[in-house]
C-alpha cells in the first residue's frame, strides 16, 4: 500500500511516477521492469520511490490499480447497462468494442493490463490482479444479474462461470488486436476498429450462448 507521502504527493509528481512506472513495466514487465529508469523519467531520485512505495511489487500493485480505475472512468457510461429496448447481447458487443478501442488509444494503459495479466511470478501476479478484479467484478456482476432480472438470462444461468470468462476475455481484447500471436483463431491482431466489430460480436455470441433463454 503506498504510504502518506505519496498519497500527500502533488498531482503532477504524482502523474510523472505513474506514467513512467507504466511505460517501464508495460514494456518490461515486473521482474524487467527498471526501478532506475522509472525514477530518471519521472525526474526524482531512486530513494523518493522508497518513500512512496513499501517495495517494487507495491509500485506495481499501485500502477496496476490506477490503470483499472483509469480504464473504468472511461467505461463508466456503459455501467447503467443497455439502453432501453438494446438486448444484453448487444450492449455487451458494445461496450466491449469501446474497451478494444479504448486500448487502441492507451499504449500505456494496454501494457500495464498486458504486464499484469502475464507476470510469470505467482505471489506478485496475485497482488497485482486482485485489486484489478475487485474492479472489474465490481461493475460486471450486477449487469449480468440485472440481465438474468430482466429474463435475457436463464432464471439458473451460472454468473459466476459467466463472469470468470468475462475476466478471461477483458485483458483478450485489450491486447489481442494489438500484439501479433495472441489471436490464432479470430485473425483480430491489425484489424481496424470497424473490422473488428464482427469478431467482437463472435464471441459475445459464443460466450452466452449457453446462458440465454431463446
């Protein structure tokens, strides 16, 4: 947890810490990732970040909750779910093609979720993505319940199998049309935005059609 000194920080160091923390991991990963060049890009002395952060892993637990919280003010208008009259199908084929096209946009953002989604230590993976699923959950399971509500689920749909996919294929989407070889089968790696509406969609179809009710 970061200590009082950072939370009583001036936003604009502040900003200057976490920008260069997640360039430096995105591009680095964790165990890569240079606590050196993190404070030469933010312009502050390596000992600053120890009086910001217990240790690395907390830095990086801190980027990767600040990159969920910036991700999600993004989403926010897709929190009230489907517009009156929109299926649930649709909406999430929505929302979900302005989160792949949000990440097309934030290069840093896009790392930071790559970098933590594929950390290869397991004690530090887990610190890192449990705050960021708190978030996710936060906002995807009263959706899915206000779905099976409104009967666009089935009355025994299983949301707690539907949200673990869901947590599968977020971080999917955020990379995967961005980064070569993590699509082997839906071909989304260089695809416009538009093109890649209909693979979107896909797997929208696929990943309730064992949850809806016609």
């Amino acid at each position: 947890m970061p200590t009082s000194t950072w939370r009583n920080l001036e936003p604009s160091r502040r900003e200057r810490v976490l920008r260069a923390a997640m360039a430096e991991f995105g591009r680095h990963g964790y165990s890569g990732g240079s606590l050196n060049v993190i404070a030469r890009e933010a312009g502050v002395a390596k000992g600053s970040l120890f009086q910001y952060f217990a240790d690395k892993r907390d830095l990086f637990a801190t980027v990767a909750e600040e990159t969920a919280l910036r991700v999600r003010e993004e989403m926010v208008r897709y929190l009230d779910g489907p517009e009156p009259g929109q299926s649930f199908a649709d909406y999430l084929s929505d929302a979900l093609d302005a989160w792949v096209r949000y990440f097309g946009k934030h290069p840093l953002e896009r790392g930071v979720t790559a970098a933590t989604n594929l950390e290869m230590d397991g004690e530090v993976r887990a610190a890192v993505r449990e705050p960021v699923h708190r978030l996710y959950l936060e906002a995807l399971r009263p959706l899915c319940e206000q779905a099976r509500e409104r009967g666009e689920l089935r009355p025994d749909a299983d949301l707690d199998a539907l949200l673990a996919m869901l947590l599968v294929l977020l971080p999917h989407l955020a990379t995967a049309p961005y980064e070569p070889a993590l699509d082997p089968v839906l071909g989304m790696h260089g695809k416009s935005p538009h093109d890649l509406r209909e693979p979107i969609r896909r797997l929208v179809a696929g990943l309730l059609g064992g949850y809806g009710t016609g």
